[in-house]
C-alpha cells in the first residue's frame, strides 16, 4: 500500500529522476520494512512558470539563481497507521538526503508530509486492508527470507 509522490520543478534530465525514484524507492522498503513490491513511487513534474516561489514565479527566480537554491522538493506519501515516531522520522531523514543528493540540492529544502491511512478506509483489490492485513502480517513474518 504504501505509495509517495515526489514533485520537483520540471528541467531535471529524465536519467536522474529514473536514479532517484530507484534509489528512492529501495530506501522507502528499507525504511519501513516492506516488500518492494508493494511500493510505488512517482515524479511529478512541475512547471516553472506555475509554481511560485517566495511569491515569484520559479522560472524567473531561476534565471537569477540555481535550482539547488530554488527548488523545494515535495514528497507526499501515504501509510498505513501503526508506524512508530522514531521510524517516520528516521524515513523522512532518509528520503530527504536521498532527493536532494539526486537532484544536487540541500535537504533542508526537502519537505515531507505523511498521510496516515487507516485500513478500514484504504482497499486492496476493493477489500479493506483492514480485513486482508493481518493475513499478509503474519504469512510475511512466517516466511524464510523475513527470519534471515
């Protein structure tokens, strides 16, 4: 279930944004210890001349400074609820430095906001997460590879 969605000024060269959704994408697993497979992640891009920085449109600040100094990078991701405090927040931490590596910013100006999903309100195949959750919890903490 979990899904994120990173919004950046559109210009980056498509082979880094491919880069940073592979490596985006590992860390998000890794941090929240889910399988891959249930993860998906998307770039949107963001036209220059519709995005308004420090109330001035972004592609004439751009003309004045570099996207490292101008762009603000947003990730957007929702969860399901039960996650500690301590593992949003290594997350976060962990997908700020990995954007902002990509696309040659500072991760201070990475934002992350994460939207809390209850499983009664979020489906999978339309049945509740909440009714098919437990089942995938336990068959995934019973199988060889979760143990190694």
């Amino acid at each position: 279930m979990p899904v994120a969605n990173i919004h950046v000024l559109a210009g980056h060269p498509r082979s880094v944004l491919k880069q940073l959704l592979r490596e985006f994408s590992a860390v998000f697993a890794r941090e929240i210890n889910a399988p891959a497979d249930r993860l998906q992640v998307w770039i949107t891009e963001v036209d220059p001349e519709l995005c308004v920085i420090a109330g001035e449109p972004a592609d004439e600040v751009l003309k004045r400074q570099g996207r490292a100094d101008t762009e603000v990078p947003f990730i957007r991701m929702a969860l399901m609820e039960g996650r500690s405090v301590e593992t949003l927040h290594k997350l976060m931490h962990a997908l700020s430095d990995v954007t902002a590596r990509h696309l040659g910013g500072d991760p201070k100006r990475v934002r992350v906001q994460i939207d809390h999903v209850h499983p009664d309100r979020w489906s999978i195949g339309g049945v509740a997460a909440s009714i098919i959750r437990a089942d995938e919890l336990a068959n995934r903490a019973a199988s060889p590879a979760h143990a190694a």
